[in-house]
C-alpha cells in the first residue's frame, strides 16, 4: 500500500476587499407627492478580488486520480460602481388609481481589463385601479462581466466520448455544410474515426480571457389578483420577454465539434478551440479547448404564475394551497457570432421543459400539520430538437436518432407532516419521491439537463428544530 499510495496537496486562496457606500431617505421632510413621498437610494461600491490554487507536483504530473491540473494563478479583478434608485408615488386611494407608482434606477461599473465601463438601468410601474386587481410593468438593461475562472481557468486535462462530425456515421447527421467543412480541415472521404469511436477522447479544459461583458434586456408585464370576495386568494401571472446579447456560457467539447463543422466555414470561433488534426485525420492530443465562449445571443419567453388560497376552518384548523408554474414560450440560443441570426432551439430538450408545475396543499389542526407536495415535469427531446423535429424551415437532421423522440413527462409526489410540541421544539419527518421514480432511460439525473430529475429515488427524513 505505502508503494502505490501517496499523499498530494493543494492550496488554495480567495480575497475579496469590498468597500460600499449607502445613502437611503425620502422627501416626506420637503414634500410629498399626491401619493406620497419620493423614496431614493444613491450609493457606490469599490470591489477588489484575487484568487488561485497551486498543487504540487503529483498533482500537476496527472499521476493521481485526478487528471493533469496545472496552477490557477490570475491576475486581479476589480471594479468601481455607482448607482441611483428613485420611486415616485404618482397617485394613491382615489377613484380608479388606489396606487399608481413608478420607479427607475441605474449602474454605471468601470472594470479592470478588457471589460471597461458598462452600464446597467431599469424602469418600471405599478398600476392598482381597485384593491382587486394591481397590474406592473418592467423594463431592464443589465450587465454581466466575466469572472476570473470564465477569463482565466487553467488548462486542465479532461477525457469524454465525443462523437467526431466528420466520421462517416456522423457526417450526413449535420447541416449541409458539414461535408464541405471536413474536406477543408483534411479529412479524407468515408473517414472512420477509429480511436474516437474505441474509447474516450482526450481534451482540455480552460478559460477565455478574449470574453466580453453580456448585456441582457428584459420586459416583464404581470398581474396581480387578489379578489374581495374570495378572501385569502392571490394569483400572480407574469409574462417575460428576455433578450441577452453576447451571452457567457460554457460550451463541452461536443457542441464545439458540431458546431465547427456545421457553420457556413471552418472560420468560427468554435474551429478556433480545436488543435489541427493529424495527417490521417484523427483527432489531436488533446484534441481542442473546452472553454467559455461569447454566444451571439438568447432569447427566452414564456409566463410564470402563482395561485394561492389560505382558508381557515374555526379556531384550529386552517389549509394552505399553493401552485407555481411556468410555460415555456420560446427559448433559443443564437450561438453562431458569424451568423447571428441562426437559431438553436432550446425549448423542450432536456433540462427545459416547456411545463414545469409545483403545487402543495397544507393542512393544521391544532399544533399537527400534514403535508403534500406535487411537482410535473413536462416531456423534453431525447437529444438535440433539430435531430428529430423539422425547425425552422430546415428538416431532421437526424430523424432516426432513436426509437423514441421523448423523454415521458414526469409526477413526483411527497409528503410530510411535523408537530409542534411546545413553542420551542419541533418535530417533523417526511417521504420524498413516494413512488421512487428514477430518471428516465438510464439518466444518473447529475449531469447538465438531467439533473432536473430525482436522482435519489425514494428518500425518507425525520429531524427537529429547536428555537433557543
């Protein structure tokens, strides 16, 4: 044991040296609107951090568990903001305007590096004609800066099983231009990717200090409803609309292959991460970068509800309902920045479904509270949409990927229940996953998508919670 075992180390620090400033008030020493005083907040922050991890050299060498990991050694990150909130309560328990308010605010952020100087605001408004109904509305412009992992994560080892695009069983599975691209990087016609296709191919995994800032816009437009004659009812429905440009996202090693060769050429930034190929056409060791990118664009649409209904039956027992949702509209990425205007449907694959629905109900007599919860999960695309589904205009690329083009929508049910003792001590205990439904097809449910399933299966507690 003492010959094959061995003792490794690593260390690793994080700063992060933070000063804000705050002044909040309002005008009600000065004066007030008809619907009250003007509230504000002005206020700036300097924020300054550093990180970095060292291994020794076991570690650096690949000869533990882990894979090669060299130093994380980043330069500092810092930034400079100010920013300005202001509410103005227009109206307020007059005839037809029970409240009337809008609010806007802004950020102005100068970062160290190639991010500079962004700016980031929003505006919005509150409308109550009567105490039934309030209705809202908000617009944003928002800012999101790369991190120092995003700009400068070391190039770590990293091993997957990558199908290569340019194999003869992958090559007509693509856009039309995939083909063409494969000719141009050298890979000679009928080309059978033997080592890809044998085992797991070798890659690296890093950051991107060429990122940029993403910027995002958004419009929310919702309601809220609160009925008189059903006392203890709310509903809130909320439909949003988000664009976000210039987007950071991590990409893994297969959506670079794919998305290399599937552009109009091989002049992308996705061919730009992946190392030449060798003279007969199998990949490099390492075959490309794993990285962040800066995608073109996003796009998500869709609603988000809440209903409510809190009822009480004599003096010691009540019930609780409660339902949240969202309904997918639309949700496409736009990562091709050469051709900005090609979409990639997200809706309905796996890890967004277009339903997704929780809903509990809640029953109290006296200090014993019993419990059930259901969550629904829609169905969600095997693979990527475009495989099976005509899109966009253009038909399956793959339709005959599998047998099956879904993964079946999904109900999970639990229940608990717990006790109050006395004001202090409580006990509780409870069943998730009563039916223990796995994940669908063979998915461990921890992986990018799938983690939106149980991973567990049936899982049962029992705790208390003391209040000293």
């Amino acid at each position: 044991m003492n010959y094959i075992n061995t003792t490794s180390s690593s260390v690793g620090k994080a700063t992060e040296f933070d000063v804000t400033a705050n002044v909040v008030g309002d005008s009600s020493q000065l004066f007030e609107l008809p619907g009250g005083p003007v509230r504000f907040a002005v206020g700036g922050e300097y924020r300054r951090e550093t990180a970095r991890n060292a291994y020794d050299d076991t570690i650096k060498a690949g000869d533990t568990f882990f894979n090669v990991i060299p130093d994380f050694r980043p330069p500092a990150f810092a930034v400079k903001e100010a920013y300005g909130e202001i509410e103005l309560p227009l109206l307020k328990d007059i005839s037809f305007a029970k409240e009337l308010t809008i609010n806007a605010a802004g950020r102005v952020a100068d970062y160290k590096g190639s991010t500079g100087t962004v700016y980031a605001y929003n505006f919005g408004g509150i409308y109550a004609p009567i105490n039934d109904i309030k209705f809202r509305v908000n617009y944003s412009r928002s800012v999101r800066a790369p991190t120092l992992g995003d700009l400068y994560a070391s190039n770590s080892q990293n091993f997957d099983l990558l199908d290569d695009p340019c194999d003869v069983n992958f090559i007509n599975t693509g856009r039309s231009t995939r083909a063409a691209n494969c000719a141009a990087a050298g890979v000679p016609a009928n080309f059978v990717n033997s080592v890809a296709r044998a085992g797991s191919t070798e890659f690296l995994s890093g950051g991107n200090p060429d990122l940029q800032a993403e910027k995002s816009r958004s419009w929310t437009y919702g309601a809220i409803f609160q009925p008189s004659f059903l006392p203890g009812f709310a509903l809130t429905v909320d439909y949003y609309d988000i664009k976000i440009n210039k987007v950071i996202n991590a990409v893994d090693a297969q959506t670079i292959l794919d998305a290399c060769y599937d552009a109009p050429t091989l002049d992308n930034q996705f061919c730009s991460l992946i190392n030449p190929r060798q003279a007969n056409g199998l990949f490099a060791r390492p075959a490309l970068l794993q990285s962040v990118v800066n995608f073109a664009a996003l796009k998500a649409k869709g609603i988000d509800f809440d209903a409510s209904y809190n009822h009480r039956f004599g003096a010691d027992t009540k019930a609780a309902i409660c339902v949240v949702g969202t309904w997918v509209r639309d949700r496409t990425d736009f990562p091709y920045l050469d051709e900005p205007s090609r979409p990639d449907r997200v809706k309905g694959e796996l890890g967004d479904p277009i339903w997704n629905v929780n809903a509990s109900v809640d029953l109290t007599h006296k200090n014993f509270t019993l419990g059930y919860q259901v969550r629904y999960i829609g169905r969600q695309s095997i693979t990527d949409w475009e495989a099976q589904h005509d899109t966009n205009g253009v038909p399956a690329l793959n339709p005959n990927y599998a047998d099956v083009v879904y993964y079946p929508k999904v109900i999970y049910h639990a229940i608990r229940a717990s006790v109050d003792v006395d004001r202090r001590f409580t006990l509780y205990g409870g069943v998730d996953n009563v039916t223990d439904k796995k994940p669908p097809y063979g998915l461990l449910g921890n992986g990018d998508g799938d983690a939106i399933y149980d991973n567990i299966g049936r899982a049962m507690y029992i705790g208390a919670s003391v209040k000293l």
